[in-house]
C-alpha cells in the first residue's frame, strides 16, 4: 500500500533523517505504550479531513491528561505535517502518521506531563483512492478482546491486539479481522471500522463497543448521504445477515467485504459511497 519511509522525519520540530536514532531506552512510548497517533493521507499539498484528526488528537491528548501547549494549534499541526510532505517530496500523496508521547521521565507515574512528538511520511501509492475490485476475505480475532472504557476510543501507542491480530490474519490468509469486545461483539478491525448494510440501512457499532473513533467514521456520519446509517451494537449474526459488509479508514476510504466465513456480500452500497466520497 505504501513504500520505504523517505528523507526526512520530524522530531520536536526538527528535521532527522529517517535512519538517525532520535529515541532513548527511557522513552514512555517505548516503555508503556504511553501516547497517542493519527494515521492521516495528504493529497495534493492538503490533509485530508485535516479538521477531523486535529480534533480527535486534541481530545486523546486531554483524554491522556498531557499539558497541550498553546502554540499546538490547528495551523501548527496543518504545517508541520505539509512541511515535511514538501521536504520529503510526498505532498501530491503521502501517507503520515503523527505520533506523539509523553516526555521521558518516571516510571508508571510520569515526571510530566509535556507532549513530544514524531511525524514520518511515505509516498502513497494512487490505488488507494480506488474502490477494491476482490471483495475482502474477514474473520474474527479469537486471541484478544477490547475493552469498552473511555480510553478504548483512542489510537493508543500501544497497539498489541491490533498486531497480533494483523499477524493472525496473515497466518490465516485473511485480508482482515474484527476484534470483538468484552461482551462478544463487534468493536473494530486492525485498521479500519466496521459497517453493515442490511435492508438499504447501514449499521455501525457505537464507540461504546470498544471500537477506535474514526476519522472517516465520523465524516460519514456527519455527512448528507443517500443512505440511513445508524449506530447499533453488532453481533457475529448480524454480520452473517448482513446484505453487504465495509470497512473504512483515513488512508483507504472504502473496502467491500466479499466473504465472512461461510457468508458472501456485495458492493453496491460501497460502490455508491466510494463515488460519493471519492473527492474526500
């Protein structure tokens, strides 16, 4: 999907080349999982639903009790980020991923509270701004489980479900898995959140259910679309019902499911959506 990382990353502000050590072995992001990340796509020198990932960073950082600075504002993010697409020579399509940590210091108990920050960029390939054309082979995760709590919303550093999960489904030569939460039901997939078509209807788990809050989750359900979609926990029947399945993120948009276990799925919803969102 993407290549090789290129040039340059930013750290703190300044300019590392990729293969230069930037990190201690006391780093918190190392040691706990201690912070947070947006995965986002830069096209044509803008990021896309730029607005939506600012937001949902500030809110896991107050989320993290970290002491945002005043000068982490939109426009500061909006610049660090394209500046380093213009530098690394990725900003016609560039995939980003901001990371930030709490600074060194302490153990479970920071010192403080101060954010620090990586930001890297791949050159993106064009394909993912088409609509998959072999529908997606899903299962489930049966090794983990998501817990629902506030915290569960957040693109946390620490990811271990999601990559074993990623690693179970390379084993099983399955394009994705769903990873289910405490109560048995659907919360997300390893990179992506979960919507289902049933009866001209979309349904989609609440965030309630343990699920990542989704940046291109939340824009189709802020947006004027031609279909109703509805928040509603969602059972492995549901899905095994379902007329049609999709998963969406910041980097893919859209990608049909054709089969989950023993059922197969459509894409006539997906291909609407896809057209509508094709410009997002």
């Amino acid at each position: 999907m993407f290549e090789v990382q290129v040039g340059f990353l930013c750290y703190n502000g300044k300019y590392v080349h990729t293969g230069d050590p930037i990190l201690t072995a006391d780093n918190r992001s190392f040691r706990y999982g201690d912070g947070c990340f947006e995965t986002l796509k830069v096209y044509q020198g803008n990021v896309v639903l730029g607005d939506l990932h600012f937001e949902r960073l500030l809110a896991s950082l107050n989320l993290l009790h970290f002491e945002v600075p005043a000068h982490f504002t939109k426009t500061f993010f909006f610049t660090q980020i394209l500046d380093l697409c213009h530098k690394n020579q990725v900003a016609e399509m560039a995939r980003v991923r901001f990371t930030v940590f709490r600074a060194d210091g302490g153990l479970y108990d920071p010192v403080n509270n101060q954010p620090c920050y990586v930001i890297q960029t791949w050159d993106l390939n064009k394909s993912v701004m088409e609509l998959n054309e072999t529908g997606l082979l899903l299962d489930v995760f049966p090794d983990a489980r998501k817990s629902s709590d506030k915290f569960s919303s957040i693109k946390s550093n620490n990811c271990l479900p999601y990559v074993m999960a990623a690693m179970y489904a390379r084993q099983h030569r399955l394009n994705e898995v769903l990873l289910l939460n405490q109560y048995g039901r659907v919360a997300d997939s390893t990179i992506a959140s979960v919507f289902i078509v049933h009866q001209k209807t979309i349904y989609t788990p609440p965030l309630s259910e343990g699920g990542v809050c989704g940046v291109m989750r939340k824009h189709l359900l802020k947006s004027d679309l031609p279909f109703r979609i509805i928040e509603q926990p969602l059972t492995i029947e549901d899905l095994e019902n379902a007329d049609e399945i999709f998963l969406t993120n910041a980097i893919q948009g859209i990608r049909w499911v054709g089969a989950f276990r023993d059922s197969s799925y459509g894409n006539a919803t997906s291909a609407i959506l896809h057209e509508t969102l094709f410009d997002i």
